[in-house]
C-alpha cells in the first residue's frame, strides 16, 4: 500500500475573473450520480475530450475547509457528518467560481447540483447540455469509498483493489509519492452520505430527465468502458 501523509491544500486556482458572469453561451455538463460512484475518476479521463474545466464542489469545500475559509467553517460540520452543505452556501461558491476565465466555454461539474433549490439556481446561471448519470449500487458503494485515495499532488484517483497506482507508492500521473485518504470515507459517514443521496439529489434524476437531457450510464463497470459511453453520450 502506498505511503499516506496528512492532507495537504490544493494549490490555489488563478483568480483573474471576467467583467461579467457568462450566462447565456455557456454550455456545461454535470456528473451526476451516489458518492463513490467514479464521477472524478470519470473527469479526470474526459476533461481533454470534452476541453470543459472540472469543476468539483467537494473539492472546493476541501480546498476551504484547509484554508480555513468562513465557507469551510460553515461547511466543515455537514461533511463530517456525511451531511450536504446548505444550498446558500454551494450556490454561492458555484456563482463565485463561474466567473474564472477558464469557465467562459462552460465547465464539466462533479457533484454539483445535489438539490432541486440547486439545480433551479444553476439554470439561471449556464445552460446544462448533458447530465450523465453514472449508475453503482448501493451495496457497492462502501467497498468504494473506503479503497479511495487520491494523489496529493495532482489529485489523480486510485482504489487499493480496484485501481491501484502502477508502481506502488508512486503516483501514475505525476510520480508523486505523496498520497491521501478523506477523513468522509468512513463505513459510517458513507451510509449517511448514501441517505442524503436517496432522499435530497435523487429526485433530480426526474427533475432532469423531464427536460430530455439526462443520460443513463452504467456504473458498475471497467472505468475505460464506462469513459467510453460517456463520451457516446456527449456526441
Ligand atoms: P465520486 O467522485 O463519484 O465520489 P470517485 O471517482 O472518487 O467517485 O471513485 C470512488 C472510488 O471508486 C475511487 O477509489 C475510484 O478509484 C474507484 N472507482 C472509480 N470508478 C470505478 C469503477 N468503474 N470500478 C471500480 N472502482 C472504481
Ligand atoms: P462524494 O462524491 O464522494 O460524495 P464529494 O467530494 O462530492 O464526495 O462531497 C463531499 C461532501 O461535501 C459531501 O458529503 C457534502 O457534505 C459536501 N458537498 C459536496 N458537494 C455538495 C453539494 N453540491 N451540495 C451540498 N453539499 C455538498
Ligand atoms: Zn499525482
């Protein structure tokens, strides 16, 4: 098993913004689906083919809860808790980080809506093309979440069984031997997050296949067959 150090905070993103948000010609893409289910594994392989940044509200709230920003404060106990993040706070980060210049084209989001009151806020903010739903069972879910580690460097995603780095120890990406494990991916965090899935961002399946833009993909597959039929999708 590969060498585990602390957590680390990602390096900062550029900060240099545009005059206004890019409402109308954005079109973006959302990774929808349960905790563990391979949305930033997913991400990771699409973001060349699709040329969208990704843009992962988890990861940002990690990134604020390192800092010590007021938004990491507030978040901190919802996530330890395996609880979602209130909605004032996400849309808020989400409105702030949309007008990076690198969004101008849209963006690729990953985990992000979870609610209604999310998704309603989004579509005032840029057009979602496609949602690609990537489907995994429950029951396959914890084995998941508690294998995940991730590169401390470039936040490359790996599985102790199911995805393990080549040489061990050493990232594939970026040869980083610096490696991390979320203080969230816990047998009991994980059973709270799934309930929050099922009762709060489910319903959005409905919300979004009304609108005739939602894509089912099989997630309990290999992660290169599942790329592949996401990138079907986004034809
Ligand atoms: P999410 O972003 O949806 O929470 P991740 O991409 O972080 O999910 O994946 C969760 C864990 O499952 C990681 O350890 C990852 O390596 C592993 N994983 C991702 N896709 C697959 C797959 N198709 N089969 C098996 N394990 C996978
Ligand atoms: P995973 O995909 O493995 O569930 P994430 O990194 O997406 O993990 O999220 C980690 C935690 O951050 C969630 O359990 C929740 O507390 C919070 N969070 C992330 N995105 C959102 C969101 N869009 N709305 C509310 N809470 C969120
Ligand atoms: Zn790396």
């Amino acid at each position: 098993m590969a060498t585990l150090r602390p957590s680390v905070a990602c390096p900062a993103r550029p900060t240099v913004k545009t005059e206004a948000l890019h409402a109308v010609n954005m079109e973006s893409i959302v990774l929808f689906g349960p905790p563990g289910a391979g949305k930033g594994t997913q991400a990771q392989r699409i973001m060349q083919s699709t040329g969208l940044p990704q843009v992962s509200t988890g990861d940002m709230l990690r990134a604020s809860v390192a800092a010590g920003t007021e938004t990491g404060m507030k978040a901190k106990k919802f996530m330890d808790a395996g609880q979602l993040v209130p909605d004032d706070v996400i849309i808020a980060l989400i409105r702030d980080r949309i007008q990076d210049a690198d969004a101008s084209n849209g963006v690729m989001f990953d985990g992000f809506p979870r609610t209604i009151p999310q998704a309603e806020a989004l579509a005032g903010i840029t057009n979602v093309s496609h949602v690609i739903a990537i489907e995994v069972p429950d029951e396959k879910i914890v084995e998941r979440i508690c294998g995940r580690y991730t590169c401390g460097n470039c936040g490359a995603v790996y599985h102790d069984t199911f995805n393990p780095t080549k040489t061990e120890g050493t990232c594939n990406s970026c040869g980083s031997s610096d490696f991390k494990r979320r203080a969230d991916d816990n047998a009991d965090t994980v059973m709270s997050r799934l309930s929050a899935y099922h009762e709060q961002t489910s319903p959005l399946a409905d919300w979004y296949d009304s609108k005739g833009i939602f894509h089912r993909i099989d997630g309990d597959r290999a992660i290169d067959e599942i790329s592949t039929d996401i990138l079907i999708a986004l034809e």
